[in-house]
C-alpha cells in the first residue's frame, strides 16, 4: 500500500513541475521571433519592445535622424526615456544591421 502514495505522490509532483515549466514558457505563434534592427525598424516595430511604446519608438526614430545610426546597441539609452532597464529587457532582440 505504501508503494502505491509513492507512485501518486511521484506523479503529482511531476504534473506539478511540467504545468510550472509550461507556465514559465513563452508563448509563441509558430512564427519566430525576428531581431529588431533599431537602425531600420520602424515605430511600429519598435512599439513592440518590451518597454517601450509609441512614444519612445519616435523618440527612438527622431533620435536616429538627428544623430545617425547606433554604432552599438548601448547607444540606445541616449534617447530620452530609454535607460538599461530596458535595453537589458529586449536586448536579445535588438540588432544592428
């Protein structure tokens, strides 16, 4: 009988831990998940990053047409609004090509 609140126990515990990891998981759409070139992207597509909307996606666009292109991905926290909190955020999805 005992085995047997071992066997229960054990799959609980493993429904358990599989539901958290589920939970933990991003969501995805079949679609990958495209780098974000902030040199060319749009307000749109920048609205996109986490932190940042409509507001700071111009400020972003506005910044590159007064200053150029961002040399390094840190050039970003020059614009108003966008420090490294968000910049650490979204970093994996940026890109500079």
């Amino acid at each position: 009988m005992q085995w047997i609140k071992h066997i229960i126990l054990s799959a609980c515990l493993t429904l358990g831990v599989l539901s958290v990891q589920a939970a933990e998981a991003p969501a995805t759409t079949g679609t990958e998940v495209k780098a974000v070139n902030i040199n060319t992207a749009t307000a749109e597509q920048l609205s996109q990053l986490d932190g940042i909307g409509k507001a700071k996606a111009e400020a972003i666009i506005l910044y590159r047409k007064q200053h150029g292109q961002f040399k390094s991905l840190d050039d970003i926290t020059q614009v108003k609004g966008i420090g490294q909190v968000i910049l650490d955020k979204n970093r994996a999805l940026l890109a500079l090509e």
